[in-house]
C-alpha cells in the first residue's frame, strides 16, 4: 500500500521532527508507503494546485486529503473550502485511487494566536462549523474518513493550541491505523 497525504500543518507535523508525525507513526505501525504533502500554511486551493503533481509523481494507491484550517483563518469561506476538497476527491475518484477526508482538530487558544493574526472567538466558531460541514459532507459522499476533531485535549498541542504535539500525533495516529489497516492490499 502507497498513501499520499495532502494537506497543510496539521498533515506536515508542524514543529516536530518529521518521524514524530503521525504520517510517519502511521507508516512504522503498518509497514506501508505513507508520502507525506503536507505544507505549512498552505490553503485548501494551495493543495489543489499541487494535487495532481502528487498523483503523477507517487502514482499512490491511496490518498488522504485534509485542510481548511488555514483558509479559515484567511477569512475564506466554508464553500470555498469544500470545494477543494471535493475537486481533490473527485480527481482522484476519477483515476480510481481510493480517498480518505481528515476532519482538521480543534484549537485551544493560547497567547501565540496573535502571531497568526487569528480572532480567536471567530476562528473557533468557523472552526466547528467547517469540521460539521466536513462530517456532512463525508456522510453525503460515503467515504472513509478520519475525525481528528475529538480525543485531543490542550495537553496534546504545542504551546500554540493549534498544532498537535508529540502526544497528539500519536492519537492521531492510533485514529489514523484504525481507518488505514482495514485497506491495505
């Protein structure tokens, strides 16, 4: 099994070395292929464009799609969102590649919000509805899909709130198997 993941920090392991992250922890557990495209920052229309580059280039045979947290905090709206998610899923539905959708984690606000420029009580309001528009979405298209809006607590995230820990790559992780070692081939 080759799994190509697409998506922005929360998929990057951002502030962690890279065999901390939960793609990585995934791949060790399984002893499967897991390439990582995961970008810092980038946006739902930032994978997109580097979408079909990572098909060609990793021929996967699955691939594994989750962003919007940097959208939201850009003021972009949840439609926009979606429908790069869905034009990402739909791409790789095309070419027979079977998908999974992350539901982004939540965010425990702390002092360094600031640095990202984030309204705070907006971003966890956008938030929440962006992970239910997601659930919706996932339970409309009856795909697979991995929630990692639940079972991180603040002790599992950086000092940023945002992004999860070594503690919270784990959990994420042990989510991440659970969906993952029922398709392996």
């Amino acid at each position: 099994m080759k799994l190509a993941c697409m998506g922005d920090s929360l998929t990057n392991g951002h502030g962690l070395e890279s065999a901390q992250c939960w793609t990585s922890l995934l791949a060790k557990t399984l002893n499967i292929q897991v390439r990582n495209y995961g970008i810092s920052g980038d946006t739902s229309g930032g994978m997109v464009g580097r979408f079909d580059h990572m098909l060609r280039t990793e021929n996967p045979t699955h691939v594994f799609v989750m962003g919007g947290t940097n959208d939201l905090s850009f003021g972009l709206p949840d439609n926009l969102i979606l429908s790069n998610i869905k034009t990402m899923t739909r791409q790789a539905r095309h070419l027979g590649i079977p998908f999974i959708i992350g539901v982004p984690s939540t965010y425990f606000p702390s002092e360094e919000a600031k640095l990202y420029e984030i309204n705070v009580d907006e971003f966890i309001v956008r938030l929440k509805g962006l992970q239910s528009k997601i659930k919706q979405f996932i339970e409309i298209d009856q795909c697979l899909s991995i929630d990692f809006s639940f079972g991180l607590d603040r002790e599992h995230f950086l000092s940023d709130g945002i992004h999860p820990n070594e503690k919270g790559q784990v959990i994420m992780a042990q989510k991440a198997i659970a969906v993952v070692k029922n398709l392996q081939v």
